[in-house]
C-alpha cells in the first residue's frame, strides 16, 4: 500500500539531526499522509540515553509522542504508534 503524493504534500517532516529525520521520515509520511490533514511534525533528539520527541501538529490539535531506544525508533513500530495515537486522540 503505498501514500499518495498528495498526501506527502500535507506531511512535513523537520528537525536539526538530519540522520534521525532521514530514519523517521518514511514511517511518519506512512502513518500521516493517507489522511486528509495537514500535519506539521518535528522530531527532535532530547535527553541523553537515545531519547526521541515526534511532535506532530495537526488542524485538531498537538501531539508530542516520546520514543525511547532503538527497539521504539524501528519503522514499524514508529509507524503503528503514530497511526495509533492519531486515531486515538482524534488528530
């Protein structure tokens, strides 16, 4: 199944560490761009045992989901946790 382009287009992805956002892009763009919102997400590096922020900013609202190790920083499960939590909480 793949994303459309359009919905690439209402996907951007951002932040300092060009490697982390090269690595979180694809599953991130999977999980948000068959939707038919705009959404804004910055994923950033914090703390210092391999801690990852994924703010995601929609038209209803904000979401900061917290990444914790490599196991959780895996595609798949970046993918079933942004889809999970953006159904969720209505995003």
């Amino acid at each position: 199944m793949g994303t459309s382009e359009a919905g690439l287009a209402r996907v951007q992805v951002e932040g300092q560490d060009a490697a982390l956002i090269e690595r979180l892009r694809d599953p991130l763009l999977r999980a948000l761009g068959e939707r038919r919102t705009v959404y804004f997400v910055r994923v950033e590096a914090v703390g210092r045992v391999g801690e990852v922020l994924v703010s995601i900013t929609g038209s209803n609202g904000h979401l900061p989901l917290l990444l914790r190790g490599e196991e959780e920083l895996d595609a798949g499960f970046v993918f079933s946790v942004v889809s999970g939590a953006v159904v969720k909480f209505g995003l």
